[in-house]
C-alpha cells in the first residue's frame, strides 16, 4: 500500500525542527509503517530536499518524524512523505 501525505512547513532559518506526522487514520487495523521517505520542494517546485531535511525520517509507530533546518526564512516548504 502506498499512502502519500502532504504538509506545509513554516521555519526562521535559524530553527531545527522535528515534525511528527501522524498516519494511524491512514492505516488499516493491523498495518504498520515498513519505510518512509522524504522530499521537500519550494511551491515553484525546487527540490530543496538536501539542504532542508537531509537526514532520514524515523519510524515511531504510526508516526513518522522528519527533522527539518536551513531554508530562508519566510519561505513556504512543501514536505512529501511517502511511505
């Protein structure tokens, strides 16, 4: 099964920070989250996945949590998680 989940990240460029994204209403009974990748683009598009969330997101669960830095501030970043 492939589910994907989209989510709009908001950070200073200064900031680190973790985001956990929850996936238990997007799994049925029983399932669990075998991998996870990430890719984060600018909303033009620009794959900006290595300078903004270059480490691998962990599994916790139903959860994944993805940590996020670097970027220019005031920017709006669009994380796909696919799992």
């Amino acid at each position: 099964m492939i589910i994907l989940s989209d989510h709009t990240i908001k950070k200073e460029s200064s900031e680190i920070i973790d985001v956990t994204i929850p996936f238990a209403d997007d799994l049925a009974s029983g399932d669990t989250i075998a991998s996870a990748s990430v890719t984060v683009a600018e909303f033009d598009g620009t794959d900006v996945t290595t300078s903004i969330s270059p480490d691998d997101p962990t599994i916790s669960g139903t959860n994944i949590v993805q940590r996020f830095k670097s970027g220019t501030s005031h920017t709006t970043y669009l994380s796909l998680i696919h799992i």
